[in-house]
C-alpha cells in the first residue's frame, strides 16, 4: 500500500497491518537542508513504527535543485535509524 505523504501515517494503523507500506518524505523537505530534512526523514520512521513491513520511500523523486550531499544524508539516517521489524 502506498501512503502519500500528505496522509498522517498514525491514522494509518490497522489499514496496513496485512501488507507492506510505503511511506514517503516530501520531497520538498530535503530543499531546507541536510537537518531539516534528516529530522523529516525521522518523522516518517517514527509514524510508520517498528512494525515489519514499512518501506521507506521518497514521494515523486528527486527535486532537480535538491543538494545530493542532503540525500545521502537522509539515506544514512534511515539505513542507520530506521529499523522497523528488526530487534
């Protein structure tokens, strides 16, 4: 199941606990900077929980002016923070 990112993923819940979800930033969050962005990337993982399942995804692309050195950055967090599933 796709989640946009303008749904609130806490109202989600029981709606995708059959299959897997897909979650993602908007991509406009990454334009703010490197902070901005990873602090986004850490609302996403927090709303989507520990649960197995979640797929973390960023929502239509990559912003042509986004600085990849941001990107890296949000990929980082999520690889190194985002553990849902796992103990």
């Amino acid at each position: 199941m796709g989640i946009d990112w303008h749904v609130d993923l806490t109202r989600v819940g029981a709606a995708s606990a059959t299959s897997p979800s897909k979650a993602t930033l908007d991509p406009a969050r990454c334009l703010g900077g490197e902070a901005l962005a990873v602090e986004a990337a850490r609302e996403v993982m927090t709303k989507a929980g520990r649960e197995a399942g979640h797929i973390f995804n960023l929502g239509h692309g990559v912003l042509p002016e986004t600085d990849p050195a941001v990107l890296e950055a949000v990929v980082r967090v999520v690889h190194e923070e985002g553990r849902a599933g796992v103990t």
